[in-house]
C-alpha cells in the first residue's frame, strides 16, 4: 500500500508529465484521497484542476534574452546608473 501511495504522489505531483492521460493522474488524486480517508468524487475533478503543457515561446530565447537584457539598461540608464555594455562571452 505504501508503494502505491508513493506512486501516486509522485504522479499528483508532476501531473504536466502524465498529461496524455488525465484519467491517471485523476486515480492518483482518488488513492491519495482515501489515504487520508478522505472521500473523492471525480466528477468535481475539472480541467482547470489540471496544468496544461507549456506553450512553446513565441520567440527564440537568444532574441528574449537581448530584448530583456536591452529593456534593464534602459531602465538603468534612465534611474542614473552608470551602464555598460560588456558581454559574458
């Protein structure tokens, strides 16, 4: 029983890695659920309960990263620090 108790948090736990099956991650929530002795109605289990898979980013993250890194040296400059450019590679 301690196994499937342990299963099953692992499964409640990480549910975006178990999303291709909602219904198990809704029986690990259920086994959780009576360990505790606690009562479990599945039907009150909705999507919204439920993380969705990420959505990819609209941009590549080397363009975010000079958008971002260009926005905090204009906000820095505008504060009055003294800003320089120097890149990490």
């Amino acid at each position: 029983m301690n196994d499937i108790t342990k299963t099953a948090r692992q499964i409640v736990s990480s549910p975006e890695d178990h999303l291709h099956d909602t219904s198990l991650f809704a029986a690990a929530w259920a086994t959780m659920k009576a360990a505790r002795g606690q009562g479990f109605d599945p039907q009150r289990l909705r999507s919204q309960h439920l993380i969705d898979r990420p959505e990819p980013s609209p941009e590549p993250i080397d363009q975010t990263l000079i958008r971002v890194g260009e926005t905090v040296r204009c906000y820095a400059k505008k504060q009055g620090y003294l800003v320089q450019r120097r890149h990490a590679a």
